[in-house]
C-alpha cells in the first residue's frame, strides 16, 4: 500500500543476493492505496530476495524502506537497507523453529521450586549450525514439567492454503548425556493443545514424528502466571476425545520435558535442539 500526494508512478525493485543490480517493475495502482505487479506469475521464482520501492512524485523521488531521495537506478544508491523476503515452492518443508534464527524469541518459564535450568546457545550439528542447550535440574518434590515456547503464527500464515500437504515434523537434536523423552506441543488459538513425544539420542539425530500421532495434551503457561498460586498448567481439552487438529490455528509450539525419576533427589534433564521443520 502506498499513500501520498500526487503520485505520478511506482516502481518494485528486485535482486537476489550475488545479483549486481536490481529488475524493475512497474507498480499499478489496483484502486484506494493498493498498488501490484500487473502479473505475478512471470517472477515466482523461489529464493531468498531483497527488494525495495521507489515512488516518483511532481516534486521528489522516494525509495522505501530508507525513505532516501534516490532510486536503485542512481550509481551512488545505497543497499543497506532493504526489505527481504523468502519464496518458496509449493510444499517446501517450513521451518518452525531454528536455534539462531529464533534464539531471541523464545519464552523461558520464571524460576520456581519444581526446578532450576540454564540455557545456551551452542554448536549444532555441523560447523555452520547452531543450537540451544538446555540443562534442567528437577528437586525431588518437583510438580510442574520444564518448558519453553515460540509464537510460530507468522511462520505458518503465508502456507496457510498448503497445510493440508505436510504429514509430520521433523526434529534435529540429542540428548546431553542424560536419558529422557521430551514432547512437542502444538497450541492453537482456540485454546487446544495437541502433543507428540520423542526420544533423543546421544548422536545429532533427524526424528520424524508423524502429525497423525499428535494427541489431546495439556500445555504449559508461559513465561508462568502470577500470582504464584495460580496454575500453571493448562488441561483446556484433555477430556475431549478425537478432537479435529488443524495446523492453520497453530499459534505456539512448546518443547516441554518432565521428571525422569521420583526416587532420586535431583533428577537432570539435558538436550540440545537444532530445529523442528513440517514436512
């Protein structure tokens, strides 16, 4: 959408990374502030792209998102500040989660009685990788699991119409040296939880977990609520049976691990994961 005063054309300017210089399209108005390529499907070509618009007034030149007086067509044009964008084909797996890309989002519980943990970011699979470590150390008395989460929404609203092709997730991570079975949640914004269970291994490991196998589960409440005796777990359709899981409501998913054993005083948890992708 483009607002302004007497604007006398506009102009998309594309490149991908590697490219010396920009294509250009002609923006057209499609009525109101709405303005678009006369036809898209001439440019859909997957990749990562950055692009820019110029908008050319009677009195000025613009180009956003800098907002500078100079178009990309200028020899001393700047590309340090461009809007970037990911095409992907049809059914391409999405990333859900990426340890680096992600690692400034994710939401950690409050520090309770139940546990204490430490988190870091660290190598991951290969020397290009990255991953989050997680050590959790259950108290004996410990009554609430150990989770984090991420806000996904976003990631999945641009295949929102393509859901219906992916079958399963697929997650990169081992365990640190200490046994476990960890779920992975999915919370949608109907307030359902629905979870499968996996178990890493001491080596990087793919684990593919089929969608089909993800049931009614309960889900954590993230960063905690407060007051302190409020609860802080969620059971909103534990006791519905063969609910309907719909991938276009997802909202978060949460990694949640619990207590391997009652009988010792501390019971640690440790694992690091890489990713979660849908396939």
């Amino acid at each position: 959408q483009i607002a302004g005063d007497k604007i006398d054309n506009a102009y998309l300017f594309v490149k991908q990374p590697g490219w010396r210089g920009f294509k250009k399209y002609i923006l057209k108005n499609s009525g109101g502030f709405n303005y678009e390529v006369d036809d898209t499907s001439k440019y859909s070509v997957d990749g990562k792209f950055q692009y820019c618009v110029t908008i050319n007034t009677e009195k000025n030149i613009f180009t956003y998102p800098s907002g500078i007086n100079k178009s990309p067509e200028d020899w001393d044009f700047s590309q340090n500040d461009l809007w970037n964008l990911n095409v992907c084909l049809p059914a391409e797996p999405i990333v859900l989660l990426d340890a680096l890309r992600d690692q400034n989002d994710f939401v950690f519980p409050q520090f309770n009685s139940s546990f204490k943990y430490s988190v870091g970011n660290v190598s991951g699979s290969n020397s290009e990788r990255n991953s989050i470590s997680v050590k959790v150390d259950f108290a004996r008395e410990a009554v609430i699991p150990f989770g984090f989460q991420l806000n996904v929404a976003e990631i999945i609203k641009p295949f929102i119409h393509e859901l219906s092709r992916f079958k399963s997730l697929v997650i990169k991570g081992k365990n640190d040296g200490s046994p476990g079975k960890i779920s992975i949640k999915f919370l949608t914004g109907d307030g359902k939880c629905f979870g499968g269970e996996i178990k890493l291994s001491e080596k990087w490991s793919d684990i593919k977990l089929p969608l089909e196998n993800f049931k009614n589960d309960f889900a954590l409440i993230l960063p905690n609520s407060y007051p302190q005796f409020l609860r802080k777990i969620w059971n909103g359709n534990n006791d519905i049976a063969n609910q309907q899981f719909d991938l276009s409501k997802i909202q978060f998913v949460q990694i949640v691990c619990e207590k391997v054993s009652e009988q010792v005083e501390n019971s640690e948890t440790a694992f690091n994961l890489e990713s979660i992708i849908l396939q």
